[in-house]
C-alpha cells in the first residue's frame, strides 16, 4: 500500500484543465458545463469575456471562436482552494439542449480542456484533501440512492458521520500504541504493564467499537447493495408463487406441472428501504429434460452468488426429504426454511422455531415473513445513525477485527508487547483504507471509474 501523496500518475494528471457536462444527456430547462484547473481564468476570458465575481452568479453571453454568442445563462466561478475540488473552478450553466452543450463544450476543449474522466472533479477534491476517501464515494452514492433511507445514509457519510467513527477508532487504536510502545521504551520503571488491568480495558473498548461501527456498516452496505436471496427447492414448491406475491408482479408463470420454471428468474423489491433482490430458480432434482437440466445448473449458479437461500417447502414439509439440496449448499450460506402451502393442511400462518408458515396462493403469513427477511437484512426502525458503506469497507473492517484480535492473543497468550503493538499498527493501516489515508492507485482508480462524468 501506498500513501495517496506518492500516486504519481493520477497527480500528473492534475495539472491538466478539465471540462465535462455535468447534466444528464438529453433535453432539458438547464444544461450544465464543468470545468477545473489552471486555465479556468483564461477560458472564462475568452468565453465570457472577463472572469466573473467570485462566488456569486452572473447573466453572461458564452462567445465561440468568432465571437458570435453560443448561447446565454448563468457564470459560476470558484477560486481555489476555496471550491469543490480545491483548484479554480467555472460553470456555465445555459439550456438544457444537447447540441448547445455540444458546441459549448467543444469551445472549451479548444481553449485547452480535456474531457475529464469518470469521477475525476470527485479524485481531485479527495487528492486535494476536500473530501476523504469515504465522502468522495458517498456522492456516488447519494446519486444513485434507491431508497429515501438510502439517500438520507448516503448524505451523513457525504457530512463525514462515518469519517468521524473511524477517526475516533483510529485516535484509540493509537493513544493505545503510545501506551504499550513507551512501556516498552522505558523496561527500567520495572513495570509490568501487560499485566495492568487498563491495557485490556482499552482493548475492549476498541473492540466494542469496532464490533458497533462494523454492524451500522453492515446495515449501510445492504441499504447501498441490498440482498441477495434465492428462493429454492423441489419442483412445485410454490417458488414462482411466492417470488410473485413478493414482488407484487406476475412474473413466474404458474401452473400445477412440477418444472414449469426453466430459467433463473429475477425481480427487486424493497423493504422498509431496503433493497431485496429476490431470485426464483428451477426446482432442484434429477432430470433427463435438456432444458430443464441447464436451468437447474443455472440455479445452482445462482445460488453460489447469494446472500441468502430461502428453503420453500411444498407437500414434502420436512427439510429431510430436501436433504440432498441442503448438502449441496455452500457451507456458509445462511438457511431460511419456509413451508408453504398450509391453506392445504388447514395450518396457521406464523413462526414456529426456525421455519416460517405461508400460503403463497392465500397471501397468509406473507407480513411475517417480510419482517423475518427485514431482520436478516439487520433492519434498524430508526436508521438515524446509519451511514452508507460498501463491500470494500466491511472487507477493511474485518481485517482490522482480525488483527485487534490477534493483538489480544499476544497479550494475553504470549504477554508479548512488541508483537501486540505491530498488530494495533497493521490495523490502524487496515483502518486507514478506508478513509484513503492509506491506498493504492489502483483502487482509486477502480473507485472513481465508476462515478458519473461530471463528478
């Protein structure tokens, strides 16, 4: 890993001017044009005529090369540091016509922009220390949020909510370090402070922290991505049933010939906010059926790629007489088991241990078993102090409770200062991942690929 200041290629590219609509493409009252870095005065010369006042809006005419007037709007200039990506930034903000925006932009590229890449105004406010790493992709975020709740996580994380927890970790993860370092720095005091009683209640209190920022990220992360489920089971279960009543779409045909489904099929719902993405596959049995064959390959793909298998059962109503599919299944797949069908066997809709009573066909049990899925997911009613994460956040989370972990193990196994300081180090570099006080150019660039052109 490197630091961020030592990303020679993407710093070299900050020299440049760069320009981009910053509006979605199409007709529309207000097309915006982007533009940041070294030459934004003399390209707001030359197309406005002088450089507006900073910070504040300003009718102008946009000129072309013959000083003919392109079009006509609003001059937005914003002298570095004090802007969004910490250099001199422009926008001209004229009609929303795509040919306009064309023959503008064009007039800019002529004047020595270049067209700026995915996420490049966002790289340059986080190289330029505007924007942490965590807050540069929550703008991402917040854009193509799917939900009210997800937005409103997506902005805390944009205002640094989450910054914030992790720089908290990160202060007591290295007043820890100062502790056991200077213990170790001064062996004349004749102290034996790995056995002080205080070492391990800062351990604790690190891993409490870390235990509760890594559940609200979590929560964060399935507000951003949603769920995986795959419904299976034996043929005639009801899975096209219930994919339908779940999804309120009559997506699945159904009938009562056992193998109608030969395809993975897929539809999202959400839940209290959150997105569910539920998959409907073939039912899972031995077949001389070509097609049928492959649709039953195709689900067992699908249900390597799940968050979560939901078992339905049909007239078989134990998990034994499903016994070779739940041996098939990934070890670490979480099982939700749901018998279906009690409208046949004048059952009562409900939760009885583990399994989940419904009649897709009925409607009944359908409510308990969308909270069964909302607590699977970790729904919080409030969510007020959720903040949106990514896979990448909670990959860097764990990594970093592996390593306060073995840091527990040297003090209290081995009674081993030095080694319990290397790993309360190598987990503050894990923590500063995320953030970007510590990454790779690689990553940026797979992080900032993904954002829209404008951003």
């Amino acid at each position: 890993m490197i630091s961020v200041s030592e990303s020679v290629n993407r710093a070299d590219s900050s020299i440049d001017t760069i320009a981009a609509i910053a509006t979605p493409s199409g007709r529309g009252g207000v097309g915006i044009i982007r533009i940041s870095g070294p030459k934004v005065v003399d390209i707001s010369q030359h197309i406005l005529g002088s450089l507006p006042h900073p910070h504040k809006a300003s009718h102008r005419l946009f000129k072309d090369n013959q000083g003919q007037t392109l079009d006509d709007g609003v001059a937005l200039y914003f002298p570095g540091p004090n802007s969004f990506t910490g250099e001199d930034v422009l926008e001209l903000q004229g009609h929303g016509g795509q040919i306009v925006l064309d023959m503008l932009m064009q007039r800019c590229l002529e004047l020595g922009a270049r067209v700026a890449r995915p996420g490049e105004f966002s790289e340059r406010a986080f190289l330029n220390d505007k924007l942490d790493l965590t807050q540069a992709e929550a703008i991402a975020d917040l854009i193509d949020s799917g939900s009210e709740q997800a937005a409103r996580s997506a902005l805390r994380s944009l205002q640094g909510d989450f910054s914030k927890a992790i720089q908290s970790l990160l202060i007591k993860m290295i007043e820890m370090r100062v502790y056991v370092e200077a213990a170790l720095d001064f062996p004349e005091e004749e102290i034996d402070f790995l056995a002080d009683e205080s070492v391990m209640i800062r351990l604790n209190i690190i891993k409490d922290q870390l235990a509760e920022l890594t559940a609200k990220a979590t929560q964060g992360c399935l507000l951003r991505n949603g769920l995986n489920l795959v419904i299976i089971g034996e043929p005639n279960a009801g899975k096209s049933s219930l994919l339908n009543v779940l999804s309120g779409n009559e997506s699945a045909i159904v009938t009562d010939i056992a193998g109608t489904t030969r395809d993975v099929l897929h539809e999202s719902i959400n839940l209290d906010g959150m997105p569910l993405h539920l998959i409907d596959t073939a039912g899972l049995r031995e077949s001389d059926d070509v097609v049928e064959k492959i649709g039953i390959e195709r689900a067992w793909q699908a249900i390597e790629k799940a968050d979560i298998a939901l078992l339905l059962l049909g007239e078989s109503h134990t998990v034994t007489s499903n016994d070779n599919i739940v041996k098939k299944l990934p070890e670490m797949l979480p099982l939700l088991i749901v018998q279906n069908k009690i409208d046949l066997r004048q059952e009562e809709a409900g939760k009885r241990g583990e399994k989940i009573y419904i009649s897709a066909k009925q409607g009944l049990g359908i409510d308990i078993l969308k909270a069964e899925l909302k607590q699977r997911m970790g729904y919080q009613n409030n969510g007020e102090d959720v903040f949106i994460a990514r896979r990448r956040h909670l990959r860097s989370l764990e990594n970093t409770r592996q390593l306060v972990n073995n840091a527990e193990v040297q003090l209290v196994e081995f009674n081993a200062g030095e080694l319990m300081a290397e790993e309360l180090r190598l987990a503050q570099d894990e923590l500063g991942q995320i953030t970007g006080k510590f990454t790779s150019d690689d990553l940026l660039g797979e992080i900032f690929s993904s954002f829209c052109i404008g951003k």
